[in-house]
C-alpha cells in the first residue's frame, strides 16, 4: 500500500466533507446570526427562540439540496472505491 495514495485520499474525504456540510453551516451561521440580532433589538432573551428558525432552515435546506447531496455523494462513493483498487497493489 502506497502511503501517499492513502493520504491523497484521506485529504480527499475530508475536503468533501467540507464541501457537502458548508451550505448547512452557512444556513445556520446567518439564521443564528439574524436570530441574535432580533433578539438584541427586541430585548427578547427567550432561548428557545433560536431553535425553531434554525430547526426549520435545517429542514428546507435539507428538502432542497437532497438531489444534489445523491448525487454528489454517489459519484464521490464510486470514486473512492475505485481509487481503493490501486492501494491494494
């Protein structure tokens, strides 16, 4: 087994993690962020104010990008073990 192979495709899997989860950390960066700002306007301290708009972002977004997310992570299975074959060698 080739280690640069392996860390190549190590390297690989983590920077798609990043590229599929973004979208979901960037949705919940702004709503958390104009949930904050709502609060702070409002002097509404309620904590469980934050959840619902970030709950129901999860879930739109989630109903959204589920034919891409398919998408993405089959081609990105059946690369990988693809690649998987030449470690073996």
């Amino acid at each position: 087994m080739n280690p640069d192979l392996a860390i190549d495709l190590f390297k690989t899997t983590v920077v798609f993690a990043l590229y599929v989860v973004a979208p979901f950390l960037i949705a919940m960066l702004v709503v958390g962020l104009l949930t904050s700002l709502l609060q702070s306007v409002t002097s509404m301290q309620e904590q469980t104010l934050t959840f619902i708009p970030k709950l129901l972002t999860m879930a739109g977004l989630l109903l959204l990008l589920t034919p891409w997310l398919l998408r993405s992570l089959s081609e990105f299975t059946i690369t990988v073990i693809t690649r998987m074959g030449a470690l073996g060698i």
